[in-house]
C-alpha cells in the first residue's frame, strides 16, 4: 500500500512533470501517447493473464479487453485531438483549452484496463499529468500497465499508487486538480465530498441499475437472448448489465421459457476452462452481497427458473428469477451478478 508520505511525494513529481509537459503542443502530445501505445503489444498476452488472475475474467474476455484498449487508443486519442482544438467563435475571438494540472484516475476491478484507459487518454491529451489509483483487487495488471507506458512517456507523467479506500481518499484531498472516477455510488458519494473544500473537477461514472422491457409484440428469441447476454456478461460484473426485465404479462411464460432456454447453456468455471462464460465472482465480500439479495428475493416469493440462492462462492451459476417485486432488494439495488430478474 502507498503510504501517505509516497502518496504526496509522488503528487510533487506529478506537478512538476505536468509543468513541462503542459508546454508541448497538443499535437506533440498526441503523438507521444500514441508512440507509448504503439508499444504496448509485446505485453498482450501478459496483461491478459492478469485480469484473468486477478479479477476472474475467463481468457478470451480478458484477451478482447486488452486487445480493445490497444485497439481503441488510436480512436480516443483523435478523439481527444479533435476536442481540445481551439474553436473560433468569429473575429478575433475563440475558445481556448488548457490544461487542469493534475488528474487523479480512480478506476475499477471489472474492466481495470478499459476503464483506466478511457479516462488516461484524454487527460493526457489534454497536457495533464496523472496519477492511477487502480481497484485494490486489480493492483497487479494497472502496475504492468503503468509501468509498460513509462517507458515511453516523460519521467513522472503517469503514475500509480496503491491501496483501499484510504488510498483513494487521501489521493482525493492531496493536492491535485481533477478527479475521475468509476465505480460505485457510495464510493462516489464519498469522493464528491471530499473534493467540495477545494471545489475539484469531478468527472464520474457511478453504478447503475439498468431496465429492460419487453412488450407484447417483441421478438422473444431475441429479446431472450439479449436479456441473458446482458445479464450475464463478464459475469454480470457491469454497470450497464440489464438488472431487472419487466415483461408484459400477456406472454410473460413464453419469454421465461425463452430465458430458461438460454441461460442453460452457459458454462460457469474457472478462467482457463475450455467453454467457460461465467467466471468466478471476484472476491467473497461481492459473492455474499449477491446471495444475499437472492436470499432476500427467496424469501419475499421469487420463484428460481434457474440456479438457487445460496451458491457457493466463488461462483454464481446462471441464475433465472421470476415473480420479481417492488420488495426485494434484487429491485432496488444493483446485483453484479449473473441474474436476469424477470417481472411481470
């Protein structure tokens, strides 16, 4: 774990690198982030086996995440290019960009390297410095990748720190300019008030709790199909996962036969596992919230189409609920697991 005195050592280095790199032009800038990704191949394979290992992501999840970021850094580079040019606004006026100083990127355990990525680009872009404090759960992968583009961007633009929340909230207080962050919506809670005192940017992506809904004349194949894919992606860990299906009651027992269908043929297991679509939920604390809320569920008269409430951990098999109500917890908070909750 970072120390506080590390923490605010390495905030120091951050100003001064920022200083220097503020004074390179935009399109300077965009060129050496794009050299550092075009770098970045060589450590795939690595990168990939670590969210494995860390967070639970089958391999072939894990590899299309990394190989997205590579990927992708291209698009969100010229993306942020585009944004950050000066506007004209007629005569001798326009707009102007410049740079806040230092970003502090607080990302998540689901997709540690895409949503680290997507928020390192624009900040370095944009002629800021950043500091990552990755997922507790994920320390392992952000510190390759970290240390993978060091070797081509300036000394002290990108840096890490490590920790749990204390990291996080200490990293919020120290003296820096911007917060982004995704995650939770307490933990966003927490990070708004502690940036207030010295009204920090904030730019955050909170946790939601998605709806589906299926009508009357829907294609039930693939409104089934689409509910279980949703579902249970990346093992349901996803902020933009279908939480709850409100279906009309008119063919509500077709769609569930449909989802039922479906959701038998996926696969739970262990990441290298020939097949696997479901890999283990990342840690014991997130297991048991989801047994819990099907517990709860249970008990305020769910009936289980598929899979049980009190599961095993590490996993959570493909599980099917219906009668699904305004009482249960499955409702009203966001699952992060692999359960498609129907409703009538």
């Amino acid at each position: 774990m970072t120390s506080n005195t590390e923490l605010h050592e390495k905030v120091s280095l951050s100003r001064a690198a920022q200083r220097s790199w503020a004074g390179k032009t935009l399109k300077e800038r965009a060129e050496a982030v794009t050299g550092a990704y075009a770098k970045l191949s060589p450590y795939l394979e690595q990168l990939s086996q670590l969210i494995s290992l860390e967070m639970g992501k089958d391999a072939r999840r894990a590899g299309f995440e990394v190989r997205g970021v590579l990927h992708n850094a291209e698009y969100f580079i010229n993306s942020a290019l585009d944004a950050f040019r000066p506007e004209s606004l007629g005569g001798r006026s326009q707009i102007q960009y410049q740079p806040l100083g230092v970003v502090a990127v607080i990302s998540p355990w689901n997709y540690p390297l895409a949503m680290a990525n997507n928020l390192i680009i624009p900040s370095l872009v944009a002629g800021n410095s950043v500091i990552l404090k990755p997922s507790e759960h994920t320390p392992l992968v952000a510190d390759l990748f970290v240390k993978a583009l060091q070797e081509s961007l300036p000394e002290n633009l990108v840096q890490i720190v490590h920790g749990a929340g204390e990291v996080g909230r200490a990293l919020v207080k120290a003296e820096i300019n911007m917060v982004a962050f995704t995650g939770s919506l307490e933990a966003g809670r927490n990070i708004m008030a502690g940036a207030a005192l010295d009204l920090k940017r904030l730019v955050m992506e909170l946790g939601g709790n998605d709806p589906m809904i299926v009508m009357r004349n829907a294609d039930l194949k693939a409104a089934a199909r689409f509910a279980v894919a949703s579902s249970f992606e990346n093992a349901g860990q996803m902020c933009t996962s279908t939480e709850r299906v409100y279906v009309d009651a008119s063919i509500a027992k077709a769609f569930e036969h449909e989802v039922v269908a479906v959701a038998s043929q996926y696969q739970t297991g262990p990441w290298n596992q020939p097949g696997v679509n479901i890999g283990p939920i990342v840690n014991p604390h997130q297991h048991q919230k989801i047994v819990d809320q099907l517990i709860d569920a249970e008990a305020n008269g769910a009936r289980f189409l598929l899979g049980y409430a009190r599961q095993k951990a590490p996993y959570i098999e493909a599980t099917v609920v219906s009668n699904l109500s305004k009482e249960m917890r499955l409702e009203n908070e966001e699952t992060f697991g692999p359960v498609v909750a129907i409703a009538e």
